[in-house]
C-alpha cells in the first residue's frame, strides 16, 4: 500500500511507528537510491522486480510521474487543501495496465474539533464535488456518496464544443472532417481517387446565383487558402467554412461544361492569391466569412487603419496578430474569445488602445513568436492551384 501525506515531518512520525512493518519512506530529501529502490519494489515495469517493502510512505513528491501500480491501495493520512494532488495520488495506482480489478482509497479526515476551526473536510467536498459537476469522474475520490458518472466525462471530453471550441449548431470543420474519415474508412476506393485528382482539377454545376463565379483552392507550402471571383467583381477570399458550404454537393450532382470565361477568372483569383502571400498579406481583406475568425478580423482592420497612438511595438504586434487570424493559427476558442470581449467593447468605445489590451490579455507575445526558418516552411514552396469550381447561375 501507499500512503500520502502532506509534510516530511508526518512522513517521519508514520515511518518510526510502521518500523515493525515491511515500510521505506520517501520525500524530497530522499536520495537517487531511494527512489530506485522504490520503483524497484512499487513499479511493474522495473527493469528488476523486488520485494523487499510492502508499505510506501510518501509526501506529494511521489504523487506525480512514477508508476506505483504494484500496489491497489492509497491511504491519504490527511487531505490536501488542493483535490487535483488526491486525483494525482490515486493515479500513480489507477492505470490502465493494473493487474488490479479493484482500487482502493481509504481517507483520513480531521477530528471533529479541527474541522469545525478549519472546515477542510467541506473545502475539499466541495472543490471534488464542482470537479464532478464540470466533467464526471470514473472512481470516488473522498467519499463513498460520490456519484460515479464516467458517461458524462467522456461526453464533455469528446463533445463538439470542447473539440472544436463552438458550441452545438454552430458550423464547425469537424462535419467536414467527419466526412473525409467517414470516406476513408468505408470507401476506400472513392478516397484513392480523391487523393489522385491532379492538381489544377476542375469541374462545374449549378449554382443559386445570378452571376457565374469561380472557387478556387490555393496552397503555398502550408497555408491554404480560398478565393471567389465574378464577371465585374473583385476576387474575394473565403474562409474555410464558406468555402466548404459552397462546395457541399448531393451524391448525384450533375456535372456541367465550363464556359470560356473559366480561364479569366481563374487569372483574377490567382492574382488574387499572389498578391495575399506577399509580405503584406494582411492587407488582404477576407470577406464572406462566417467563423469567428473572420468577424475579428474585420474588427482588428478597421482599428489598424488608425494606430497613432501606437508604439512601434505594439503596430508590429497588431501586424502579426492579423497575419496569424489570415492564415487560421490561432486557435478556435481563442479567436471565438476574442469576438466575444472586442464586441462588448465596441458597445461603449471605440477605442483602439482599450482593443489592443484585449488582443494583448489574450494572445502572449510569446504565443506568436517563432524561428524565422520555421515561419519560412509554413509557406515555402510554389504557389499551387489544387482545384476549381465553375458556379454556373440560373
């Protein structure tokens, strides 16, 4: 068995009273020969299997990174103010590969008296118990009236909105990613050819518009991005969304000539596409776009169009942040985050100073710093056409 306890000193009083058992102690002060001699004796997966102790007394030092599952049984000789550590002590003994069908944690709480000067019996109670609420457990921790709802755990864990930082309805890539798995998996042979389509493929169909328009995939290294261009219109680039909405089609769409006009669209796209992978790409304006991303970039341009209250610093800051928003770096919960504070704050102000603070709370410096020669693979290599989509109108 193991037992945990908070302080060297409890260590040192529970290791003189166990003498007479079979018991080695280890805390912060133990020696590097110690601590083999006690995965040598509590870890199964020790190159050599000993068995000279069967009780461990440990302070939190044990209570991460070292498998003890050797043992199934824990003894919290006191409870940490802090529930996490008894999550992080159960788990040196609560592995997968247990050869254990039960595990066991025993918990001493304060006397009476104590508790009622230190309430830590409720601190902890509650702190479990608001774990539980958020995402389920798998195992009772502190008491033997814990509900046990794993289901619930692995529903929030493998949820839309905790994959994908949008909430359920919300249109998300996960649909889109689910096709492509859904394709691989049981039709291998339409996911051969997809993957064999050669670059610069084309097609057309019908589309609910009064004008035809051309869709184009580009790709440069590893940004990817999408634009749409029109007779008498400028090419726009399409988030990853729209443009998988546009070209969501029925199983028996039926495929249409390409007009002449295909080739002078197409020139204005990749024009287009050219002109975003220059230096100043975040001049490029990104339209039509329904993600979170995109809405903050429309507000992060309008503010950058007047920064002369701005440090060198922070403009340049402002430059990489809008960079990274155009080529999809920053994660979905950050961007949706984002929308959210920069729209309460424009409800009071304007004021590009306050927008930059918000930018700044939520996006570290160091989050947007990188080697130059790593920046440099994102988007080396030649600018590709992968494939197009003539949108006839009716």
């Amino acid at each position: 068995m193991i037992v945990f306890t908070e302080s060297k000193e409890t260590a040192d009083y529970l290791n003189e009273k166990l003498q007479k058992y079979k018991v080695i102690k280890f805390t912060g002060s133990s020696s590097e020969y110690i601590r083999r001699e006690v995965i040598e004796n509590f870890d199964p997966k020790a190159h050599s299997l000993r068995d000279d102790f069967r009780i461990l007394i440990s302070t939190e030092v044990l209570s991460e990174g070292v498998n003890l599952h050797r043992s199934n049984v824990v003894i919290n000789y006191d409870i940490p103010w802090n529930p996490t550590r008894m999550m992080q002590r159960v788990g040196r003994i609560n592995r997968v590969d247990t050869n254990f069908d039960k595990i066991y944690t025993f918990n001493f709480f304060p006397s009476k008296q104590s508790n009622d000067l230190i309430k830590l019996k409720e601190a902890a109670a509650a702190k479990i118990h608001a774990f539980i609420t958020l995402l389920g457990n798998d195992a009772r921790l502190l008491t033997e009236n814990e509900e046990i709802e794993s289901h619930e755990l692995f529903n929030r864990l493998t949820s839309k909105e905790t994959i994908t930082g949008e909430e359920e309805g919300q249109e998300s890539e996960l649909k889109y990613s689910k096709i492509i798995k859904d394709i691989r998996e049981d039709y291998p042979d339409l996911f051969v050819r997809i993957k064999s389509l050669p670059k610069k493929a084309r097609t057309a169909r019908i589309f609910k518009q009064k004008t035809n328009s051309l869709l184009t995939y580009f790709r440069k290294g590893k940004l990817q991005k999408f634009f749409m261009s029109a007779s008498q219109k400028e090419s726009q680039e399409l988030d990853f969304i729209t443009t998988a909405k546009t070209l969501e089609v029925q199983e028996n769409t039926k495929r249409e000539k390409i007009n002449p006009d295909f080739y002078d669209l197409l020139e204005k796209n990749k024009k287009a596409f050219e002109f975003s992978t220059q230096e100043e790409a975040s001049e490029i304006k990104l339209t039509g776009g329904r993600d979170s991303a995109t809405q903050v970039l429309k507000i992060l341009k309008a503010i950058s169009k007047d920064t002369r209250k701005f440090t060198e610093e922070q403009e340049d800051y402002l430059k990489i942040v809008l960079q990274k928003i155009i080529e999809g770096a920053l994660p979905k919960q950050t961007t949706k985050i984002l929308l959210q504070e920069l729209s309460n704050e424009l409800k009071q102000t304007i004021n590009p100073l306050r927008i930059l603070a918000i930018l700044q709370k939520n996006i570290a410096l160091e989050f947007l710093k990188e080697h130059l020669s790593e920046s440099a693979a994102q988007t080396s290599g030649l600018r590709e056409v992968i494939l197009s989509e003539y949108l006839i109108g009716e």
